[in-house]
C-alpha cells in the first residue's frame, strides 16, 4: 500500500511563502551571504557626490537580495557585533577598490550602538584602514534611538575615532529632539534626519518643521545634516532652501552593488572630460 503519494506530488509549502519573512543574521553570517551595498551621499547645491554609504544586505540563493531591515529582527548581539566589524572591514577593502578607479570619496557605514561598547573599532580601524595619501577616513553612523541615554559612550566613542581620521553621524533623527538640544555639547560630525520627516516635507507642514528642527539644531552646533529618503526634487528643494547640506535617497540612487556604483561614476567622469574637451 503506497501511503502519502497525494504529499509527495502536491505542491508544499513554499520555504519563504512570506518575501518579508525575516532571515537569521546568524545563518546569514555562517552561510556567506553577506554583501555590502553602496548608496551614493549627494550635495543638494550641486548635486556631485560627497560621499558614499555601505548598507549590509545578504545575498539569499533563493530569494535573491534582502534587506537590513529583514535581518536585523531577533538578532542577537554576538550577530550583531559581528556584522558591525565585517561591514567595517569590507568598508576599508572597497574603499581602496573604489580609488582604484578615481573614486576616493569618504565612505559611511552604519554600526549598533552596542559596537561602540564592544567591539575595539578603533585598534580594527588602525590594523586595516588604507594607507593611501589620499584616504579621506570613515564615518560610522548610529542610530539615535539606541544611543539616546549613553552621551558619554558618544563622546568617547567620537574622541577614539578621531585619532583614526574617523567620525561619528547621529543617524535616525526624528521629530524627537528634545534630549538632543538639551545636551552641552555634540560629539557627531553629521546628523542624518530620518525617512519619516524627510517624505513630503515639501508639502506636509509638520514634517517641514521637523527637518527645520533638526537642521537648525545642527547648524548651532556646527554639524552637518543629511537627509535620508528623498525621493523627489521638490523635497529636495525644500531640504536645501532650509539649509541640510546633502541627502540620499531614490531621487539620486538606491543602494546597488559595488561594481555597479563604480561603473556610474566612471561613466560620469568620462561624460564630463568628454563635455570639457569639446
């Protein structure tokens, strides 16, 4: 008697029926599928590229392609601070394969708060960044809401780092800023104002108000700000005429991989010696 033979002809269920299922950070780390991505950092005045941020994704072999956001849920710090050091690592090795082809900007790439705590950044910094003339150092951008109660952790965290010709971005600043603008002293080189407030601040009154928060705020402190999620140029009008110096976001180009990124840029530079010469 053949028992099940329905089951075994039947389609079961799909091993990620769910796309926005979250993936362990551990297996992703284990199993190689860690990719760093490269978003281009925009000055809103003039629109060239000052900068460039790595974001961590994973390179599933089924479902192709995921996100942070689906890998970070759940995960534990081990996970957690392991990721923050290879995405500094892979960082500093692009950087050097980026130069190579006349792209030697500074590059930014986010870590969770409990690196600062953990991890020695600033002995991994000194071991592995580049030694060329030319290397502008490294930002390393926390989010705010992790990092909210520790001040001091920022301070020192800044105070290491520059030694290593690095800095310290607040990033995910939102409409919250009460605890930021009653501190004496901030110890970031950037502050990054978050998707939500940055999204129709064009046309949504409150959310104009809050980036109008934020970048004043900077600008007291002598800090740079950079938006986050633009997507259209009337935001990014509006962003520029209130004073945030750069942004990213769709408008300019979602993250991509690298080979990708440096094929752009290279083709930009070739279009603009062609437009110098002609």
């Amino acid at each position: 008697m053949i028992v099940g033979l329905r089951n075994l002809f039947s389609p079961g269920p799909a091993p990620f029926a769910d796309p926005q299922a979250p993936i362990p950070l551990g297996q992703v780390l284990a199993r190689g599928w860690f990719e760093l991505w490269y978003q281009p950092k925009i000055e809103l005045k003039t629109l060239h590229m000052i900068g460039i941020e790595g974001r961590a994704c994973a390179r599933h072999p089924q479902r192709g392609t995921i996100p942070a956001e689906l890998l970070l849920p759940g995960a534990n710090e081990a996970d957690l601070l392991a990721l923050a050091e290879r995405t500094i690592l892979a960082a500093l090795h692009d950087w050097e394969l980026f130069a190579a082809y006349g792209v030697a900007t500074k590059f930014a790439v986010g870590i969770p708060a409990c690196a600062l705590r953990r991890l020695p950044i600033a002995k991994i910094l000194r071991k592995s960044r580049p030694r060329a003339a030319n290397w502008p150092g490294m930002t390393l951008e926390v989010s705010e809401p992790e990092i909210r109660d520790d001040p001091a952790l920022a301070a020192d965290a800044a105070s290491a780092l520059r030694e290593e010709k690095c800095t310290l971005a607040l990033d995910k600043v939102g409409a919250d800023i009460d605890a930021l603008a009653g501190l004496p002293q901030l110890p970031y080189g950037e502050i990054k104002i978050e998707r939500n407030c940055v999204t129709g601040c064009d046309v949504n009154a409150s959310n104009r108000r809050r980036c109008e928060n934020i970048v004043e705020l900077a600008r007291r402190c002598g800090i740079a700000t950079v938006a986050d999620g633009i997507e259209s140029a009337r935001e990014s009008h509006r962003l520029q005429a209130i004073g945030c110096q750069a942004g990213q976001g769709e408008l300019f180009g979602n993250p991509m991989p690298k080979n990708r990124l440096i094929g752009l840029m290279r083709s930009r530079m070739v279009g603009s010696l062609a437009a110098g010469r002609a």
